[in-house]
C-alpha cells in the first residue's frame, strides 16, 4: 500500500512540475524579429554609452582609442534601430506614441544619429575626457528624450 502512496506523490510532483513547465514555456512567448532587433541594437548602445560613461565619470581612466572606438561604434549604428519600429504589431517596449507621432518620433531619430556623428566626430581628436564630455552629453539627452517620449515606462 506504502508503494501507491509513492506512487501517486511521484505522479503529483511529476504533474506540477509539468504544469510549471508549460507556464513558464507560455510566458516565453517568442519575441517578434523587429522587437528583438531594436532591443539588441538598444543593448549595443547601451553597452558602448557605459564605457564612454565611466570615462566621462572618471576622467583618469579615459583612453582616447577605446573612446574613438566606441563612438565610432555609436555613430555607425545610429541609423539601424528606426527600420524596426515600421512594424505596428511588433510593440515591444515602444508606445503608441511611436505610430501615433510619427514626426516627432523621426525627428528624435535624426536627432540622436546626428548627436552620435558630433560625438564620433569629437572623439576623433579628443586627448582628454573635458574633450568629450558635452558631445557625450548630447547624446544621453537624445536617448533621454526619445525614452520619455516613446518607451513604456518600466515600473521601479
């Protein structure tokens, strides 16, 4: 008798177990190819701003080749995300204010592809992170503004 007993504690831990499995696979859904490729770039950019970033931060450890590499970087990849965003289903975390105010949003592009090319451009010749510091500025501004506008706001 003590086996059936096992045997239907296995079958319950085996069956939640499933369950859990399942729920978790649904919560997985798959992203939509331009969600995930905006979100990529964004992580990109990201990644290249928090090198920048600690340099601007700690001036002693600015190094202008790792600096020019990465605004290089930025100003290269500035115009990939937009294309994206044509998509209205592929939501992600986008408002409706990106198909709703198509202008500004565009015109928040242009601006943060034009800031990433004075950045690049600053940085080509910059010695020092006083040299780089209002161009890196700009930039954030830009990425500032475009996720107040047009990013759901993420809950802290």
């Amino acid at each position: 008798m003590a086996q059936v007993h096992i045997s239907k504690s296995l079958k319950s831990i085996f069956g939640i177990s499933m369950m859990t499995a399942v729920i978790g696979l649904t919560a997985c859904t798959p992203t939509h190819p331009d969600v995930k490729a905006r979100q990529d770039i964004m992580k990109n950019y990201g990644d290249a701003m928090e090198v920048m970033g600690g340099m601007v931060k700690a001036p002693d450890t600015f190094d202008a080749e790792e600096f020019q590499e990465q605004a290089a970087f930025l100003a290269g990849e500035a115009k990939n995300p937009w294309s994206h965003f044509e998509n209205k289903e592929a939501v992600g975390n986008a408002t409706d204010a990106v198909w709703v105010d198509v202008d500004g949003f565009k015109a928040d592009a242009d601006k943060f592809q034009q800031v990433t090319a004075e950045l690049n451009s600053t940085a080509q010749m910059a010695t020092s992170a006083d040299d780089i510091e209002p161009a890196f500025g700009a930039v954030g501004k830009s990425c500032k503004s475009c996720h107040d506008d047009f990013q759901v706001k993420k809950d802290d």
